[in-house]
C-alpha cells in the first residue's frame, strides 16, 4: 500500500468524534435528517481529541490493506503510537496513560445511526468492536509480548470501512494533527468537494455546520472563529480546496480531491 495514502470511514468523515471530554455517556451529531449517537460504558467515557481519529484512520486503513477484520496493533505500544505520529512520553501526565485511556474508550465505543423522515426511519447499531485484547503491561514498560494487541472489528463499521472508505494523504493529517477540528475539517471537505457540486458552489448554513461539528460550542460566534481558524490549517495542506467562509454562510464549491485517484488505485492494490 502506498505510504503516503491512509483512508477512513465515511460515517466518522460525516460525524465526528467530540473535540473535549464529556461528562455524559452519549453525543450527537447531525447531518441533515441523519442523526449518529456516540456511546460508551460510563466506566470508559466516549473518545476524544486528535488520537481517536489517529486510531480510526489505522483502523480503516488496516481493514482496506488486509480485507480483515482482525487488526493487530503491534507487540510494542510505543512503536504503534510512533506510527500514528504520537510522541512517546510517560508519567502521570505523558502521553502513554492518555493514549492508553483513548484507545480503550475507542475500541468500547458503539454507534447509532439513524435517518427519519417523513415516509420511513431507518436505524443501524454499530459497535466498533466485537472483541479487544491487549496486555496493558507492553503500554507501561514497552515490552514485547508474545500477545500483541488485537480489535476484532464490529461487522457492520468492517463493512461500511471497506464499500465507503475516503481516502487521505498521510502528510496532510499528521501536519494537522494537533487540531481535532482541523483534522474533521480536512476529512469531510476531502470526501464533499469532489462530489456533485453546482456550479455555484454549496451554500451551507453555519447552523448546520455547528451541529455536524460544533456542538459543544454554546455560542453561534465561538464555533464560526473556531471553524475558521481550522480551515486556514486545512487550506495549508489543502491548496487546491476552493471554498468561502462568509459572515451569513460557508460556500463549498467543486475542487480536486487532496488525493489523486491514481495515487489511490496504487494504494489499494494488494500487498
């Protein structure tokens, strides 16, 4: 697979992950009439923040390469989070507890999406994993174990990887990785830009942004400042992108993927 492209699953382009913590359980994310409820064990909490998304992208790109649902993490956590561009620290503050507590919370993560209108609802349940094993000792001391970590994907999130995977030029996320909305930022404009776009653009109104990907935002003003900060990231690593950001909407107008589907064909082949 080419080293330069990653993919990730088109239900977590068009519903993201929360940027902070939450005290609750579940969280909602809107999209049009389709609504995705993230939830967790109340003795996990809900994933958050840039390494989530990190897991994701491994995830789905693991999937793509292997047409498995078993993904190995590796014998050595610190190797893994080194290839998901995580600086490797330790402590009570350093950055193996907390990858430690974010990928636990990913692999318990389940999700419900549905889409109700007028003449149907439609519902689908995805769990992210039917089965996690890992020996928390090779996260503490970086051991190598004869028992590498393993998430053995849920049916459903395996499937939907492989049909609807959008692809992402690795550069562009770990220049970015730093921001949460940055990183959703350049996933979703990815996968919309090169879709069915009118010659004028798409007009899509910042409430409607705020709740694909702001609401925990309690102000209106404070997510458009927030928006737009990570779009001047996202334009830096996206420079073909073509889009405005004005006062009463955001404008989306048709741009070549950040991606070539050459480079993609060439990823996908079979190792």
């Amino acid at each position: 697979m080419g080293d330069e492209i990653v993919f990730l699953g088109s239900s977590f382009v068009r519903f993201t992950l929360p940027h902070r913590n939450q005290l609750a359980h579940a969280f909602e994310r809107r999209d049009g009439d389709r609504v995705i409820t993230f939830m967790s064990p109340p003795s996990v909490g809900l994933p958050y923040g840039k390494w989530p998304r990190l897991l994701l992208i491994f995830l789905t790109t693991e999937a793509v390469r292997t047409r498995s649902r078993d993904i190995v993490l590796g014998a050595s956590m610190s190797s893994f989070m080194k290839s998901l561009g995580v600086t490797v620290t330790g402590g009570a503050n350093g950055s193996i507890r907390a990858f430690k507590d974010q990928l636990l919370r990913t692999a318990s993560m389940f999700a419900s999406l549905s889409q109700h209108t007028d003449e149907a609802t439609r519902l689908q349940n995805l769990p992210m994993a039917d089965e996690f094993t890992i020996s928390w000792v090779i996260v503490g001391t970086d051991s190598r174990s004869g028992l590498p970590a393993k998430i053995r994907l849920g049916e459903r999130i395996f499937e939907q990887m492989l049909k609807s995977a959008v692809p992402l030029d690795q550069r562009a996320v770990k220049a970015i990785q730093q921001s949460p909305m940055a990183l959703d930022l350049y996933f979703w404009l990815t996968y919309r830009s090169h879709r069915p776009i009118r010659s004028s653009g798409a007009h899509i109104p910042w409430a409607g942004l705020r709740e694909q990907f702001g609401s925990c935002y309690k102000d209106q003003s404070d997510f458009q400042s927030a928006f737009k900060s990570a779009l001047r990231q996202v334009q830096l690593v996206y420079p073909t992108l073509r889009c405005e950001a004005l006062e009463s909407h955001f404008v989306l107008y048709r741009s070549p993927t950040s991606v070539a589907a050459t480079a993609v064909r060439q990823a996908v082949k079979p190792c």
